[in-house]
C-alpha cells in the first residue's frame, strides 16, 4: 500500500466500521442525520426530513414504544437480537407492525393499506437514514459524490491489499470504482455476482482482467445487493428508493447468522480470513469489534491461532494502525491481534479519519489538491 511512513505496510488488509463513514466528508451533519452508529440509530433516524420515509419512521418508533415502553433506550444491534429472539419464541414466524383491521374506503396519506414486516420497515428507514446523511434529501448520481478520504484510499491500494467493510453503504464502493485500477466488481467482492448492466454500472473504469486485484469483502452484506434465486444481483442508485420499497441483502446485526448466511456471504468470510492471515499490516478505521457480533470478534481472534501455528508460522505484523477516538476501543484492537504483535510492530492510533489521511497520504497531491479549501470535517464520535 502506498503511503507517506518510513517504513513499508506490505500487503495490508484494512477493517471499516461505522466509524468509518461517519467520519467521512460526505457525513452532512447540521440540518440533516449523521450516518448512524450502532449506539445512536434511533437518534439519527429521527432527524430525516424526507417525507417518503415517515410513515415508516413512526411504524418503528411506535413499536419500540409499544415493545419497550416510553422510556425505552436501544441499540440498533439490542434491537435487531429482541427481534431475533422474539422469532424464535414464535417459531420463525415474521412479525408484522400497523393496523391489523380491515378498513373499506380510502385511507388518510398517513396509513399504508397493509401493515408491514418489521424487517421491512426497518430496512426503508435505514436507507432513508444513510441516503439523507450522506447526500441530503436526494441521492441522484452516487458516483458524482465520494469521500475525499475513502479517495485517497482507493488510489493508495497496491495489487492483493484488501478492505473488509462491516457497512452497508457504498461509500468504499464508490471511491473503489472511481479510482482504483485495480477494481472489479465482478471479482472484487469475493463472489461471482449476478451478471448483468448494473455489473459495468459499478466497475465505471471499463473490463478490468488483470490477474491481481483489489478486493472488498463485505461481511453483512450491502443495499447494493439484491437476492436473485441462488446469486446476488448488484443494483444502481442504491439509496433511492422511488416509488416503492428497496429490497436489498443485508445481514442483520444479531448474535446468530446462520439463517441470513448465503453461499456467496460464506465465501466472503472466507477470503476475509485468508486475507487478515496474510496481511503484514492492519488498518482499523471505526470499528469498535461489538460484543454483539461475535463471529466478528472470532474473525480477529483467530487471526493471531491461524497464523501462530507451528506449521505456518508468519512474521509478526508490521504496523498496526487504530483510527478510533476512543481509547478503549483502541485498545481492544491492540488486545485482540495481540499474539501478532512484536517489538518490531509500529502501533500508530489516530482520532479521526481526517488526521490519519493527513498523516499517511502527506504527499499525495491529488489528496492535499482535494483538501483545498480547507472545511470542517467531522470527527468520528
């Protein structure tokens, strides 16, 4: 990977988290939501202002009050496990929100004609979410807005490095597909997507067959996927939902994966591990490695037990670079690769997205060119 320290990362492997977009220039802030986080998606979703998403809005504020009781505080991980949990209790059964009655005549603006999966509804207030703070009340061209830091990224990547993303918007998509050469979103992904238009869509640099590529491997999925039978389907304008609801394939973030957990998304997992097992250094950005997702945790913990064993003993880590404002989030990502680490292993931690692009892609002058004039980025929180 290419970048400004004095001494080489080699094959680098870096790890995006919420943090990571919330802390990109794209985040709008002010009048409108900040891209969720797991602690504070209740707050954010409150603050859209586009209409076409607040029926959904009360739906599942309504039943978190009727669940939870006025007073009730939850994560989007606590809220989504209630769920699961509750499916269980009813033997796998979807649980719906709204009027169960039957009415005659026409309903006010307000009411939907049929009540709703909750999974569903839920997923139209996520991309409302993600749409509005990122791009404002409207979408349109993602590819006309990208995130100077994700940018930087994207042009820094040497052939086998490689991103694992716990998110589900497109923000690394983007930057990937507009500065990478080494993009290819039929391979890039770690499965073979379904193949059609919305493929060149997103490869945007024209048919790349170079044998070394730049991969994105996202663990839960992405509103750019689409279920269609046995494969998964990319799709344009991602956050745009138009005249009706988006269906897009996401893994829930829940204790238990297994029913969500298709033959692509396996082998994504897969090349993620292989590639966390080969990287001589890691990046963290904004991943704060929840108790709730525990197949993650597992992930990073078996890094260090795949690598350490007798027959395939590696080189410690070269450098280990945490970019989280809280010390003890950075902390744990020091515990967890811990049986990777050496004496000889450079532990960089940085607040924000803003001061680590500044401090690894100093001579980048198509980087130093974006950041001119100069504005208030935020800061991941």
């Amino acid at each position: 990977m290419k970048n400004s320290l004095p001494h080489g990362l080699g094959r680098t492997c870096i790890v995006l988290g919420a943090g990571a977009t919330r802390g990109s220039s794209l985040a709008k802030g002010g009048a409108f939501p900040l891209p969720p986080l797991d602690s504070d998606f209740f707050t954010q979703i409150q603050r859209i202002k586009n209409r076409k998403y607040h029926i959904y809005i009360s739906r599942l504020l309504k039943y978190c009050f009727l669940e939870f009781g006025p007073s009730w505080e939850l994560s989007m991980e606590g809220f989504f496990n209630h769920l699961w949990y509750s499916k269980t209790f009813l033997g796998r059964r979807k649980i719906w929100i709204g009027d169960r009655r039957k009415r005659s005549g026409p309903l006010p603006e307000t009411r939907s004609r049929k009540y709703k999966y909750v999974d569903d509804v839920f997923r139209q207030v996520f991309l409302g979410v993600l749409e509005e703070s990122l791009f404002g009340e409207h979408s349109g061209n993602v590819f006309d807005q990208s995130c100077i830091y994700h940018n930087a990224l994207a042009r820094s990547l040497d052939p086998d490095d490689s991103i694992i993303s716990f998110n589900y918007d497109c923000v690394a998509d983007v930057s990937l597909a507009n500065y990478c050469q080494r993009w290819n979103p039929q391979k890039s992904y770690g499965f073979q997507p379904y193949e059609d238009e919305n493929v060149d869509y997103w490869r945007r640099r024209g048919t790349r067959n170079l044998s070394s590529l730049v991969k994105l491997y996202k663990l839960h999925g992405s509103v750019n996927w689409q279920q269609k039978g046995q494969s998964i389907r990319l799709t344009q304008k991602p956050y745009t939902r138009m005249n009706s609801d988006r269906d897009f394939f996401i893994v829930p973030p829940v204790l238990s994966k297994e029913l969500w957990m298709s033959d692509e998304l396996e082998s994504v997992w897969g090349h993620a591990a292989s590639s966390l097992d080969n990287a001589a250094s890691i990046i963290i950005i904004g991943y704060s490695l929840p108790e709730a997702d525990a197949l993650a945790t597992e992930l990073f913990r078996t890094r260090s037990r795949r690598v350490n064993r007798q027959d395939i003993k590696k080189p410690s880590l070269r450098y280990l670079i945490s970019v989280d404002p809280i010390k003890a989030i950075r902390k744990k990502h020091r515990d967890i690769f811990r049986s990777s680490l050496s004496q000889q292993t450079r532990i960089l931690s940085f607040d924000t997205l803003e001061e680590f692009s500044k401090y690894l892609f100093s001579k980048d002058q198509q980087f130093l060119n974006d950041l001119d004039p100069p504005t208030n980025y935020l800061k991941i929180t």
